[in-house]
C-alpha cells in the first residue's frame, strides 16, 4: 500500500509539471509588453538635411586636408539612407595625398 501511494504522488508530480508546461506554452512568459511589433516594411528615414555635410566636404576639396570638419560626415550619410556615399566617405578620411582628397571630396560633394 506504501509504494502505491508513492507511486500515485510521482504520477501527480509528473501531471502538475506537465500542466505548468503546458500553461507557459500557451500563455508565454513575456515580459508585459503590449504585444505590438514594428511593423514588417518599415519606411526609409525622411530626408536629411545635408547642406552642412556638402559644405564641409567642399571645405576639404579647396584645402585638400582632412581635417576636423570631416568628424561625422560618414555617419551622416548613413543616417541619411545614404550607405554607399558612407562608404565613399570612409575611404576620403584614409587619404593622404592631397590632391586625391580634393578630387574624391568634391566628386562626393557632387554626389549630394
């Protein structure tokens, strides 16, 4: 009669978990949010302003020197929904030579 007993406990410890389980599966254990997700297509970011950025840019296409005024130009551009003139950007801050600098900034200042 004692291992019957022990026996109905194991199987009411196995039914318990098994509805805890269950319970999360259909519940979830979220964390309070409001259940609402970004949407699938999300829209481009609005046009940014880049005056400042070209302004600068024809800045360093006159001294041909990468100087502090180019500090943020690439992020900018990516802000923008501009990653391929991001990138452009990357390589003018690698330059150097100074008439490789102005030849790529204003051709990428063109580009804006």
């Amino acid at each position: 009669m004692v291992t019957s007993l022990k026996k109905g406990s194991f199987e009411m410890y196995k039914l318990g978990y098994a509805c805890v389980l269950l319970s999360f599966m259909l519940v979830g254990c979220g964390g309070g949010g409001t259940g609402e997700t970004a949407p699938a297509n999300q829209e481009t970011p609005p046009a940014q302003d880049l005056s400042a950025v070209k302004t600068s840019l024809n800045a360093i296409a006159e001294t041909g020197v990468v100087d502090s005024s180019f500090f943020g130009i690439p992020e900018s551009l990516e802000q923008a929904g501009k990653p391929e003139l991001a990138e452009e950007a990357k390589k003018l801050g690698s330059m150097t030579n100074p008439n490789q600098v102005k030849d790529a900034a204003k051709k990428l200042a063109d580009k804006l």
